[in-house]
C-alpha cells in the first residue's frame, strides 16, 4: 500500500525531577546535602532511510513520545537519561507544522536526521541550591517537560521524469515499457491508483528515475478525481512527460485532453507550468499512416509544440523518445551547472 500523508504527534521525553537528599554517615556530622540532578528527556529524531518508500508504518500510530529522564537520586546520583525515539522516513518526506502548515524540514537527503522534538531538562538537585547562609537546602528542581507538537507529513516522490496526462491515455503501459517497472494496468480509466516509480537503464551506464503520476481531469487542483493527491509529486521531477491519447476511440479530442492537463497544472502550482515538457501522441497505431501524419500536424498546430508519434502497443519510437528524455535531461544539467559549475 502507497501512504503518502501522515499526521502524526510526537513529544520529547520529559526531564526527571532533581532529588532532595542529604549525607548521613555515622562519622560525618556535617554531611550537607547531595541530591542528584533528574536525567534528560530523550529526544523525537526524524532520520531519511532507503529501505522505505511510504509513510504507511506511521499510520498504524499517531502519537510518537520519547522516554522520560528518570530522577535524581541521592549521593548525587545522576538520574538515567530517557531514551531518543528513532523514526524513519522515506526519502522526499516534507515535514510540516500542522498548525501554521510551516514547513520545518525536507527530508531528501538518505541518512539525514533532525531532532525534531527535544527532551526536557533534567532538574537540579537540591546540592546546588546550598549556600553559606543556606547549608541544608530542602528545595530541588521538577524536570522540564520535552517539546511536543502534531506534525504533517507529505511524502513527494524523487523522479527525474513525471509521465502525466489524462486517464487511460498509457502512462502506465510506457511505463512498463521503458523500465522494469510492472504496474497494473487495464482498460479502464483510474487503473493507476498510485504513483509508480521506474528506473530506465541507457548507454554509458547513465540511468534516470521516471515516476508515471494517476490520470488527472478536469477540477483535480480541487480534489476531483485522484490527480489531485498526486499532483505533489509532479513537483519536484526535472521534466514532464506528457502523453496524449489519439486514436479514433479518444473521448476527448488530443489538443483539448493537452489543454486540461495543462490547467490543472498551473491551478496546483504556476511553476509546475514552466517545467520542461515532452509531449507524446499514443496509440498512433490505430490510425493509418496519412491520418497519423495529419494528426500529428493539426495537434502540432493547435498546442504550438512539437510532438513525438510512438505506439505503446508496437513500440514504434519508444527509442527515438528515450533519446529525447536523455537529451533534455543533460540540457537542464547543463543549464543547472553553467553559474555554480563554470
């Protein structure tokens, strides 16, 4: 199951209370006082690792608390601190405060880790609290409680390349076809009910991650349908892929399916409108030669793009595209480079 939401509470352990206590030994008329100091609340410690891709283990607990610093004892004893909680998060969670909705922290990085709930303070003992006017101190401080706040959480896939467009029009299917990725597919619109992520080997021992996002129509920036959910991943891929269903049994004419997508993409987010995009036209074998020339032309003209013919079915073209994403990958690199890197 793909769980990409969470809302969770997490609290820093509170500190242990610092110990009243005085030295009583048969020959040692004046002992004073030793009481110890209360141990550390243990810390809440967000921590990226690569051997999860989901928030699901977080969904079966909503509160997430550390372990208490035990108190102080007395010969000035130190109480134990309380034991860091360790929770693991998949690469690309965005931690949120769910209050102010602020952003606290993007987990990107594999390994990364943030205290994101510190423990309490152990309190002193009542030994600090001495003094040559006040030599047998009775008061000793309470430990502070540890941090504790409710957290969102929103996992955003980490993909090179997102193939978006309209229901059914093959996303899943190209997909399987230039990766080793299996999704379910089927004829019938949502199949995708989940991003699913491919890793496309090339030449040169160069590889790229393609994340094939669920179908979108029309009012998904509002919620409808389930592109809505999705459209966060679309966020931080480098390149959009955009696939267009043309053949004869289309429900929507290509240019207009071009159109809503494109929207809905501006709606979500402006800058996900001005994200490098390669647009496909599907299922180009359903259509004879001459009638795939024009349409091509005519879907050319009307979304002002260029526009790259392939059948998933026959895989006509799938290596002409493959190239194609290789090429607009480097150039963004290069773009990326040009300042930090010249």
């Amino acid at each position: 199951m793909f769980i990409d939401e969470a809302v969770i509470f997490v609290k820093g352990g509170d500190g242990g209370n610092g110990c009243i206590s005085f030295r009583r030994e048969k020959y040692v008329p004046h002992g004073g006082p030793d009481g110890g100091d209360g141990g550390k609340g243990g810390d809440v410690v967000f921590h990226v690792s690569d051997k999860i891709d989901t928030l699901l283990d977080l969904t079966s607990r909503v509160k997430h608390i550390a372990g208490n610093g035990a108190n102080g004892k007395g010969s000035t004893k130190r109480g134990k601190d309380g034991k860091d909680l360790l929770i693991d998060l998949p690469r690309g969670t965005v931690v949120k405060d769910k209050e102010s909705g602020r952003i606290l922290k993007d987990m990107s990085t594999v390994s990364e880790s943030i205290v994101i709930a510190r423990g309490g303070r152990g309190g002193k003992g009542n030994k600090h609290f001495a003094t040559s006017i006040n030599q047998v101190p009775r008061r000793a401080e309470k430990g502070k409680p540890g941090d504790e706040r409710w957290l969102s959480l929103e996992l955003k896939l980490l993909a090179d390349v997102g193939i978006i467009g309209m229901p059914n029009a093959g996303k899943s299917t190209l997909l399987s076809r230039i990766s080793a990725a299996r999704p379910k597919i089927a004829d019938y619109p949502f199949t995708t009910l989940q991003p699913q992520l491919g890793i496309v080997e090339v030449e040169s021992y160069r590889r790229f991650v393609v994340a094939d996002i669920p179908g979108l129509i029309e009012g998904a920036h509002r919620g409808i349908g389930l592109g809505d959910e999705f459209l966060r991943h679309i966020e931080r891929t480098k390149l959009l892929v955009h696939l267009l269903d043309v053949s004869p049994f289309a429900t929507i004419k290509p240019s207009d399916a071009y159109n809503i997508v494109r929207n809905e993409l501006r709606q979500y987010n402006p800058e996900l409108a001005e994200k490098q995009e390669i647009v496909i036209a599907n299922k180009t074998d359903l259509l004879d030669a001459e009638s795939s020339t024009e349409c091509i032309r005519t879907l050319e003209e009307e979304i002002s793009k260029s526009v790259y013919p392939v059948s998933m079915v026959t895989g006509k073209n799938i290596h002409t595209l493959i190239k194609a994403i290789v090429s607009a990958l480097n150039d963004l690199q290069s773009q990326k480079c040009e300042i930090p890197c010249g």
